[in-house]
C-alpha cells in the first residue's frame, strides 16, 4: 500500500521540470509514447513511498 508523503522543494522542483519535459514531449511528438509513460510513473513516484 503506497501513502501520500508531503512534497519537499526539491521534489516539486523535479516534477515541476519532468512536467514541463513530459508536455513538450507530447506537443512536438519528441518521444515514443512508452517513455512518456515512464516519465509519467517517475513523476508520479515522487509523491508515494511503499
């Protein structure tokens, strides 16, 4: 079961950048969709601990 951990600074600031990465990935079509995906799971980890 995964539990909600308050963000620290430098974790906002690394989703802030993943975001920002994954949005322009999407837009210009830079990525194939699986490592979109993958940077999705990476952001989405920064806010849960097993």
């Amino acid at each position: 079961m995964y539990r909600y951990i308050p963000p620290s600074k430098k974790n906002l600031e690394e989703a802030l950048h993943l975001f920002e990465e994954i949005i322009k990935n999407i837009e210009l079509s830079g990525l194939n969709l699986s490592v979109i995906v993958l940077k999705v799971l990476r952001l989405s980890r920064l806010y849960t601990i097993k």
